[in-house]
C-alpha cells in the first residue's frame, strides 16, 4: 500500500505487522462511522429479521479484522428492518447488536426522525453536496440555496450528525479500551467537531471517499455551511482523501475559510484552536481475491450463457451507476464519433453499456437516465442494420455484481471516462479481471489515473473527438503493446490491497497519537 504525502512523490511507508495491529486492536477499541450500515435488516412473513452484508469497500476492509477485534459500527437505520431491529435493541437494553457467528460487528443505528433523514440524505447529502464534490452545477443556474435547503440545512443535516455523534460517543463509554473513531465520507462532515467539542482526547480520523473541489467551487455555498463544514472536519486528527491532488484542494479551502487555519503545505498539515491536523492521501483498492472469486462463481458463470450475445468481434465496455459524473452521455457521443470516422468498424463492434439506476428519488438523477436512454436509442436508429440485426450499443439495465464481473473478462476496451471520480474502482476490477489483453481508456478526472495511468490512454472527459480517436486506437493496438499495458495494469492492481489500505490508515492513526502524547513523567 502506498501513502502518497500531499507535496511529494509517492512514498512506501512501513505498515503495522499483524501482531503489531492486533496489539494495538487489543489496546484501542474501533469504531467505524459511516451513512449505510455493514448490514441491512428486512423482516421475513413471521415477522423474524434477516439480516444481509452489505459489500462496499469500507465493509470489505473492516471484514479482515472484525471476526477477531469485534469493531463498534454506528449506521443509520435505512430500512424499516433497521428501524425495528434498533427499536427492538433499545427495549432489550442491548447496548450493541451483533452480527454474524461468530460475530464480526456491533452494531448501533442512529434513528433519525424520516423527515429529517430526508433534508440530511436526499436535500443536503445528495444532491446539494454530492454536486458540488463533483463540479457539476450548471452553475448559472443552479443550485439556489432556498429557504428550504436552509431548513434542510439545519434540521436535517446538522440534526443528523450531532445524532452521529451522540451515538459515536455512546458506543465510546460502552468501549473496553480507548477507541480509535473513523468517520466515512460525506455525509458526516460535521461529526469530527462536534465529537472533539465534547471530547477534545478522542482519537478521531476523517476519510472522504469523494473528490473535494476547490474553494472558488465551495463559494457556491453559503459562507455559514462551507465554514460549518471546513470546521467539523479540522475536529478531526488525520483527514484522509483518494489523491494528494484532493487534500491539497482541503488545505486551500480551509486557508480561504476558516479564520486563524495555519497551512503547511510542505508538511501537509493545518494547525487550528491549538491543535495540528494531517491531511493525507489514501487511494482505495479492491479486495483481489473476493474479486476474482465472485467473478468466478456459479452465480457469475451463469451469465456466461447469454453475455456472449452482446460481444462482437470487438467489444468496448462500461459499467456504471447511472449518474452524471460518470459521463456516460458523452462517452455515446464519442462512440458515435467514432464509428461515423471509422466506417470499417461498423457491424464488427458492439458497445456494452451495464448500467445502474441510481438514487432514483433524486430528480436529477431521473433526468439523467432519460438522457443516457435517449442517445442510445438515437445512436443505434443512426446505425443499426436490420439485415444483419446488429445494433451498435447494447444497454443492460440493473444492478447485478457477478454480472458485471462476468462482463469485464471478455472486453477489449474498458472506457472510464468520468467527469471526475474519488478513485472509480471499475477501472481497477476490469484491470484484474480481463482475459483478453483489454485497454483501459481512462479519464483524467478519476482518481484511479495516479495509479494506472501509466498502462492505459489517458483522455479529458469533455474531449469525445480525442475519446473517439482513444478508441480507434485502442482497437488498432498491436496485440504485443495490449498485452504489455494490461500486464502493467494488473501488477498495479495486484499490488495493492483493500484490507492495507484500511490498515496504513490505522498505522498512520497510531503512530500520531503515540507522536502526540507526552512521554510519562520519570520517576
């Protein structure tokens, strides 16, 4: 694993061996923070609840230590499952809820009343703030901070979090030893300072999974919310981020906003109210082996029978959430391109689109979706050969994770050309997973091209005439220059490591606070 120092080249740092973790495990408790939960509760006919894991990274990275240190999780209750089983906890006195035989995690839910869950998830969170991250106002026009975002603001958003932090703080008294908290993402910006408020020794760590813009981007917000914001994360000991490029884009918005913040760029840190915060980068990975092994499964080769209709003799693939930093309409436009240029082509390539929806409740969402199914429809009436029966772009709708792993073995061009990303593990899963020596057309605005953008062909993310030209010449590469790039991809890949990265980020944790803490006195 790799921690890159936000003003120098990336350098190797020593990890923690497994005996050193667990030691400091046995000594600290943890406590992960983050919106969704490790585990989802529904309720069967008989009224007995079931519970399923959930797979994102974080969880994925926690899993490698939680059957043996048994960390605290505080989530919100997103279902009415959730609801219930908290409900049925707070009858019985548990202070936690175990998961899993043997159990792997404690849980707490924070219960939020559902109209304030709304303003903090689907007003603030999403879209206002996943937006912003994102550079993708249209700036002219939107967003208008009404009164409603206000009130979203201040009884949604900050309701939530100090609920956040009531619970965090809760599980820190019920804790055996000293816990070491780490906040995810952008849903708990607030958090960090107000834990610190009422806790100035916590041990307190903030990772954001998303890009962070640039102050000029941040003005688009009132100066009370961008403040707010700046400030609960210097509660924080270390802020984490995807790429050095992001942290420092941090430390600009803090040095712009929050009065009295000292700025060290050269040592990345910022020293604010009397204490010095590390900001530091973390670029996430995947778990290699759960990768290979659910692309490999039964439920993965099933799809194996009918996936092959959608190839060609060429094939370019993408697989995204339906949402409109993943550029998907642009990408169209260059495959439109390119076949308009490259007549050849036509009938011999087919472009496999596996699409999720996402965040339907949000309209913006919705609007977006009818863009993507729009250009495809008029890309494929432009082309399409009703002789032959080939249609240029075949859009598979759904979210189905073997499916798309299936998928990704047997493209010849993966196209990642997000407007701009926190990493984009897509790229990094197709690297380790293609058997056909594909190439990786890669977006300068995804966080994952400090890692891979060495084997693959880097493009801007409005430019669709050179992503055309990207793929002509992806499709024109001799064989010996494909099979040398995704070699190179999947070294990179393999190098890294999900379960690492969550442990240099504990390392770095522990090796600040024993830095920060006075020696004891001699006798």
């Amino acid at each position: 694993m790799v921690n890159k120092a936000i003003e120098s080249e990336p350098t190797a740092r020593d990890q923690l061996s497994s005996a050193e973790l667990g030691q400091i495990l046995a000594d600290h408790s943890l406590i992960v923070a983050s919106n969704r939960g490790p585990v989802t509760f529904s309720l069967d006919d008989d009224g007995a609840f079931i519970a399923k894991k959930g797979s994102g990274g974080v969880v994925t990275a926690v899993s490698s230590i939680a059957r043996t240190h048994r960390p605290i999780w505080i989530a919100a209750a997103m279902t009415e499952g959730d609801r219930r089983r908290a409900e049925v906890a707070a009858t019985n006195n548990e202070s936690l809820i175990e998961f899993g035989k043997p159990s792997e995690f404690r849980l707490r839910f924070v219960v939020p009343e559902p109209s304030a869950y709304h303003q903090y998830y689907n007003v603030i969170s999403n879209p206002l703030l996943w937006f912003l991250q994102h550079y993708l106002w249209d700036t002219p026009r939107t967003p208008d901070i009404t009164g409603e975002i206000w009130e979203a603001w201040r009884d949604g958003y900050a309701v939530v979090n100090r609920l956040f932090a009531d619970e965090i703080l809760a599980a820190a008294e019920v804790a055996v030893n000293r816990p070491i908290i780490m906040l995810q993402d952008y849903h708990l910006y607030l958090c960090g300072g107000l834990i610190r408020a009422r806790n100035p020794d916590a041990i307190l760590q903030h990772f954001v999974h998303i890009p962070w813009p640039d102050p000029d981007y941040w003005r688009l917000l009132p100066t009370e919310m961008r403040r707010s914001i700046c400030e609960g994360m210097l509660g924080n000991d270390i802020v984490g981020f995807q790429t050095p490029e992001h942290g420092r884009s941090f430390m600009y918005t803090c040095e712009a906003f929050v009065p009295g913040a000292k700025i060290d760029y050269s040592g990345s840190t910022v020293r604010w109210e009397g204490r010095q915060i590390e900001v530091r980068a973390y670029p996430i990975s995947i778990d290699t082996a759960v990768v290979r092994r659910i692309a490999y499964s039964k439920d993965a080769r099933a799809h194996d029978r009918y996936l092959p209709n959608h190839w060609n003799e060429f094939t370019v693939l993408r697989v995204d959430r339906a949402e409109p930093s993943k550029n998907i309409v642009r990408g169209f436009h260059a495959f439109d391109r390119f076949l308009e240029t490259h007549t050849e082509f036509q009938g011999r390539v087919n472009f496999v689109a596996i699409t999720v929806p996402s965040r339907m409740d949000v309209e913006e969402y919705q609007n977006y979706l009818d863009d993507v199914s729009a250009i495809v429809g008029r890309v494929n009436a432009k082309y399409a050969d009703v002789e032959s029966g080939w249609q240029p772009i075949h859009l598979i709708m759904g979210e189905n994770y073997p499916r798309a792993l299936a998928a990704m073995k047997w493209y010849d061009v993966l196209l990642v050309n997000s407007v701009i990303d926190g990493m984009n593990l897509v790229a990094k899963e197709g690297a380790l997973l293609n058997e056909r020596n594909g190439v990786l057309i890669l977006s300068e605005g995804a966080g994952a091209v400090s890692q891979l953008g060495e084997h693959s062909l880097i493009i801007a993310p409005t430019d669709v005439e050179g992503t055309a030209d990207a793929i002509f010449q992806a499709l024109t590469m001799p064989l010996s220059e494909r099979r040398r790039l995704a070699e190179g991809l999947r070294r990179a890949v393999e190098q890294d490591d999900v379960a690492s990265w969550f442990q240099t980020q504990l390392t770095d944790l522990v090796e600040y606070v024993i830095n920060r803490e006075p020696a004891p006195a001699s006798a």
